[in-house]
C-alpha cells in the first residue's frame, strides 16, 4: 500500500513520505499544521476512503490528484484515502457497499444503475462532457462514425465505458453497430503501432493519451469521432444513508473538490506553472503526460475551459438537471435503459457549495 502525507508550503506544495507493498494503490493525506496557523491538526481531520474507478494515472482525476498533494482536504477537514478499483461497477459497489464514502463515474455506466434502483445519488458534477478520443493515423484516418463502418477498433476493454459510448455513436448516426469489430488493447502510446499496421482502424484514449500521441507521432489523427454526440457528464455519488448520516462530509467533500479545481482553473493565466509544480514536486503521481510539458498543459487547458464547466451558466460542480435529463434520454434512445423514469429524482444540489 502506497501512502503519503503532505503539508502546505508556499501556497500549498506537498512534502511526501510514501511507503510502497503488494495490493491496491492507496493514497493517505493527513494534515501537518505546524506552519500555518489555520491549518487543522491531524487528529481533527475526518477520514474517508475515495475509490476512483481506474488508476490515478491520468489528468481525468487531476481534481482528485490537487485535493490531496495540494492541502485542499486538510482545509476542509478531512483525511482522504483515494484508492483505485477495477472498474465503475465495483467503485459502485464500493460505495453502496459503505466501503468507500464517495466516488465518480460517468453517466453511461451509473444511469443504468440509477434506474434499476441502486441506492446512490449524483451529488456534482465534476466533468460535463466526454475526453474520449479515437487516435488513428493519417492514411485511413477515423474522424466520424461512418469511417468505422466495416473496420476494427481498439478499446480498454469490452462492454465498458469505451465500448457503450461508442455504440451509442454509431446508433446516433445510423451506423450498424455489427459493422464494428472491437478488440481489447492497451490504451497507450505504444498500441499505436497496431494502426499503423493496419491490424486497428483505430483505437478508443483518453485525452492524455491522445495529447501525447499527437506529440509523439506526426502521423496520428486524434478526433472524439462522434463520441462526444451523447452527453457524458461524469458525476460523484454517495448513498442516501451517507447524505443522512452525514450531510457534512459530503459537503466539505464537494469544497475541497470545487476548490482543487478552480485553483487549477486560475492557475491556467499561469500556463499551470504551479499546478505543474505541486503534483510533480509531490511525489504522489507518476504517468507520462504529467511528465511531457505539452501535454499536460493542453490537457489542462481542456479540463479547465470544457470540462469542468459549460456554456450553461451552471456553477462548477453543480448538477445541470436538464443536461442530466437529455444524458438519461440519449441512454435510454440507444437501448441502453429503458427509458420513462424521473431522472431528476436521482440526483441533488444541497451539498454542492
């Protein structure tokens, strides 16, 4: 289990002690106040556990990653242990399971869960459209559904996110999901050999990839292709009996959170010189885009302007109930629910700040 502590510096820059054994990546953040004067001692802090539904190996959970190496926790109270699973379905479980406090998932994979009655509630929205791209290379480029019809296309794994977003999109445009063979690969940099042989039309990353894909390869085609046509909002949820029997976490949860990320999203007239500079001089986090200085900051310049906040006027991490319904209704016309439900009943803004 790897742990960490970290402590506010200059701003908030994170002093580490990290022990690494076999099992689950596990991440500590505990409080040291003996600097600032506001600070909240160790022994005040809140514990729970955050569950993420893959590896913090990704500027996706890079609010997540900010919370705990810059100190916005300990500001609110609390001690986090983020701790990856397999999946969306057992960060579900997890929670539903009181294993974990809170977690994140997109809306393809919890809405289903949603209708057939699992006990969760959306309490925000951290991410309001989808970072999935289709890298292919310039010779048989993929930009748009109908370039998959008939060809082969790579994914993490079949039947999860990729896969459904992806059918969704063809059945949004009329293609033939049958038409699409789909094959499990490793969603890196070095997979892209396979399209450069031919063996892949193209294959399903996420935006750090793609990022450092184009960086890396002056033949590589990136293009959300038609994934982005079904909202995708990505949101964090806990359990009906958590937001009873503890109402206050969950909100200062949410804080630190908005916190994280709108000290990201002001960072960025700064080119994220101290974002960069906080997570690096941690130690908690290592892959390669946080590494590659392009594509860190054009990864972050897409989070901070388009995924973490529209055009809607909806307050960072606030749930847009509408924008939540037509994501319910582009499930349920793609077969993937049965449609005729409340979705608005299945989520809440009380706790969001």
């Amino acid at each position: 289990m790897f742990t960490a502590k970290t402590r506010r510096p200059r701003r908030r820059m994170a002093q580490v002690a990290a022990a690494l054994s076999a099992g689950a990546l596990a991440l500590s953040a505990c409080s040291s106040s003996d600097d600032d004067e506001g600070d909240v001692a160790a022994g005040d802090l809140t514990p729970i556990t955050v569950v993420t539904f893959l590896p913090l190996e990704s500027f996706t959970f890079a609010p997540e990653m900010m919370a705990y190496s810059g100190g916005f926790f300990e500001d609110h109270g609390l001690d986090v242990t983020l701790e990856p699973v397999q999946g969306t379905a057992a960060a579900i479980q997890a929670v539903v399971g009181d294993a974990a406090f809170i977690t994140r998932a997109s809306t393809i994979d919890i809405l289903p869960a949603m209708e057939d009655g699992q006990p969760i509630v959306g309490v925000g929205t951290m991410a309001r459209q989808t970072n999935l791209r289709i890298a292919s290379s310039q010779d048989d480029a993929v930009e748009g559904t109908a370039d998959m019809e008939g060809t082969t296309i790579g994914m993490g794994s079949i039947g999860g996110t990729s896969e459904r977003a992806l059918d969704l999109a063809l059945h949004h445009d009329g293609v033939d999901p049958g038409s699409v063979e789909r094959q499990a690969v490793p969603v890196t940099a070095a997979t892209f050999e396979l399209v450069r042989r031919g063996e892949l039309a193209g294959y399903i990353v996420s935006l750090d990839t793609a990022l450092t894909l184009e960086d890396q390869n002056d033949d590589a085609v990136v293009s959300p292709a038609g994934l982005d046509v079904t909202p995708d909002l990505q949101l964090y949820f806990t359990t009906p009996d958590t937001i009873e029997s503890d109402p206050e976490t969950v909100e200062a949860f949410l804080a630190a959170m908005t916190d994280a990320a709108e000290f990201m999203v002001e960072d960025r007239e700064n080119n994220f010189d101290e974002t960069l500079q906080i997570l690096r001089d941690s130690g908690d986090w290592d892959f390669p885009a946080l590494s590659d200085d392009d594509a860190a900051r054009a990864a972050l310049e897409v989070y901070t302007t388009q995924t973490w906040m529209d055009d809607s006027g909806t307050p960072m991490m606030h749930n847009d109930p509408d924008r939540f319904a037509e994501a319910y209704d582009a499930l349920a016309a793609g077969g993937l629910l049965e449609g005729g439900a409340d979705p608005q009943e299945w989520i809440t803004n009380d706790y969001v700040p």
